[in-house]
C-alpha cells in the first residue's frame, strides 16, 4: 500500500527564501535570458566563411577561393554582445531582488493572516463563554431572554467571521506554494516572528547607499555602455569590406592540356552610401538619450528612498502608539464592562460594544504591523540592501 508522503511541520522564513530562488517557475524562465545572451556572445565571434567557385567548360576549367575580410566590424559585434550580456545579468539580478521583496511580503502576510485567525478564534471563544453563561443567567432569571438570545448571536457571527478568516489564511499559503514553484501542501505552522524589525536609519546614508547599491542604476550604466557600442558598430558597419580571392584556371585543346593559368584578385566597393550619415545620427541620439535616462534613475532613486524612509518612519510612529498600552487599554475596558453587566450594572449591548472595539484595536495593530514591515521592505528594496529575517 502507498504511502503518503510527508512534508516539514513547520517553514521558516529563510527556508522559504531558499526555496524561491531554487524552484520559482518565473525565475528560473528569466535564467535563459541568461544562455540566450551568452550564446549571442558566441555567435557574434563567427568569421565570414570562405567561397569556393568552380566553373568549367568543353575545353576548360577555373577553381577559386574567395574571402571577405572585415575590417573591425566582428569586434565591434561580440563588444556590443557582451555588454548586453551583463545587462542580462544585471536585469536577473534586479527580477530576483523583486522576487524577493514580493516572496517576502506574502510571508509576512500570511502570518499575519494566522495571527489574525488567531484574534477572531480568540474572541469567538470568549463570546461563546459568555453566551453559556447567559444561557444558564436566563434560566436563573437574572437576564431576560433577549440579552441571552443576542450574546448566542453575536457568537454565531464571530464563527462566521473565523470561518472566512481560516479561507484567508489558507489561501495566503497557496500564493506561498506559487512563490516556491511547489505544487505540494506546504506547512500550515510558518515559524516567524515581527519583532526583529525595528531598525535606525539615516536618510543621508540611505542616499547614498542606494546610489552604489541600486542594481536598476547599474542597469541604467550598463544601458549607456549598450548604447556606445551600438554606435561603434554602426561606424564599424560603414567600413568598406575587402573581398580576397585566388584561383587557378586551365584550358585545352584535345588530349595535351594547352595552358594553365593562376591568378588573384581584390575588391573594393566604392561606399557612395556612407554620404549618408542618418544611421550615425540616430545612434548618437541613442547614446544621449541613454545617458539621460541613466541621469533621470538616480534621481528617481532618490526620490522613492526618501519617499519610502518617510513612510517607514510613520509607520514605526504608529506600532510604537499601539505597543504603548493602547491594547492593554482596550482589554480592561472589555474586562470591566463584562463585570458589571455580570453584577447587573449595565446591559449587552454595552458588552458588545466594548467587545468589538476590543477586536478592532487588535486587528488594526495587525494591519500597522504588516504596513510597518511591508515599509521596511520597500526601504531596503529601494536601498539596494537586505537583511530582513522573521
């Protein structure tokens, strides 16, 4: 009998990581950008191949070899390959820290799906309880059967809402399984844990660490370089080819050969063309416009490591006024309400009130949690740097 195979109880976050670099599907398609370019490199290294002619007739022959002779126009090719051979490289290297930073945000939320599952089963638990106790309270006769009814209520509805929450959480682990390239269940246990987040940073420094660091820049560098080289070649393009040629030619007349002849010749084309200098034009435009684009990154970088430090920094702000006693607060309103409705002092309603704000409180600081590290995220990305671990 087959057995089913079993999986890991539990995945980390590095584990994860490590699994998206070796298995996701759209990475490893970018990889062949990689082969293609490589070959490109190759096949721009071909020389021209030799012609061979052979004529005869009734009372002749002639054999000859003919060659081309390119006058830098291969180096200036294989140039122009390699160059866009390291931009591939560089564009791999930017889709895989893309990759990353998204694989990571899906991480991150599906903890904080579980963590969100975890308050809605909580408070379910806790309403469900207190409807027991009002079950047994109208049978006592110390409520009537309306408060009794409305606290069963409010406890169907928290297990709805668990139920979709146990949906959602269970589909951030499918999104987990296509980041991984995996078609097997993955763990429902993620080991992570958001506390190792809080960071310190200067916005100067950020600067100019995403100024050395960024590979889109470097792209943009490397986009110049393509761009010289395209240049180059269409100069080398508009070099005259010289074409080489030996022969040997021999004709008789009858049994006894009458004659033999060897011969070589060399051809010039006249470039009549090369008066028009459109292609050069635009191939210098090209370059300009290149080095503008390359100008325009390095601002635009600035501007998204500003932008993404600024809203860090409001983030951090906001975690840190909800860890300062905000939920703590919220509890003992709960606990304090639910006490004097037990005594009698106030009614359900009020309960469910408190027992509501209790849970909004709760999962908004989930969702400040998972906006302040997705901001972390986002400024290290911007940054060019990484050292984000759950």
């Amino acid at each position: 009998m087959a057995q089913t195979p079993s999986y890991p109880q539990t995945l980390t976050f590095r584990e994860y990581i490590s699994e998206v670099a070796r298995n996701n599907l759209d990475y490893l398609a970018e990889k062949y950008n990689i082969q293609i370019a490589d070959a490109e490199v190759k096949a721009q290294k071909v020389l021209p191949d030799p012609e061979l002619t052979f004529e005869g007739g009734e009372d002749y022959f002639t054999l000859e070899l003919g060659y081309t002779l390119e006058l830098g126009k291969r180096n200036a090719r294989v140039r122009l390959a390699k160059s866009e051979a390291q931009f591939e490289r560089l564009g791999l290297e930017l889709y895989f820290q893309e990759l990353r930073a998204d694989a990571a945000e899906a991480f991150l939320d599906a903890i904080i799906q579980r963590e969100m599952l975890e308050v809605k089963r909580s408070s379910y638990e806790y309403m469900l309880q207190l409807s027991h106790s009002d079950s047994i309270r109208f049978i006592l006769g110390e409520i009537t059967e309306n408060d009794a009814r409305q606290s069963k209520l409010e406890a169907a509805t928290l297990l709805n809402e668990v139920y979709q929450q146990e949906a959602d959480y269970k589909a951030s682990l499918a999104l987990l399984n296509l980041f991984m390239g995996l078609s097997t269940p993955i763990p429902e246990v993620l080991v992570g844990d958001w506390n190792k987040f809080e960071r310190e940073y200067y916005l100067a420094d950020l600067l100019a660490t995403g100024v050395n660091k960024r590979l889109d820049l470097a792209a943009a560098n490397k986009n110049v370089e393509i761009a010289y080289n395209q240049l180059k070649l269409i100069k080398a393009e508009r070099r005259t080819d010289i074409d080489l040629m030996v022969g040997y030619e021999r004709d008789w007349d009858g049994f006894l050969p009458k004659g033999n002849m060897v011969k070589a010749g060399i051809t010039i084309p006249l470039k009549f063309s090369n008066t028009n200098k459109g292609e050069v034009r635009a191939g210098r435009f090209l370059k300009e416009k290149a080095e503008m684009e390359q100008r325009s990154m390095e601002l635009q970088i600035q501007t998204e490591i500003s932008q993404a430090y600024f809203y860090y920094e409001g983030a951090k702000k906001q975690v840190r006024q909800f860890e300062s006693g905000l939920i703590e607060d919220s509890q003992k309103v709960l606990e304090g309400t639910v006490y004097a409705y037990q005594r009698g002092e106030t009614n359900i309603l009020e309960v469910l009130i408190a027992q509501r704000s209790y849970n909004e409180i709760r999962e908004e600081y989930l969702e400040t949690i998972k906006e302040y590290v997705s901001t972390l995220i986002n400024l290290e990305k911007s940054c060019g740097i990484w050292d984000i671990e759950f």
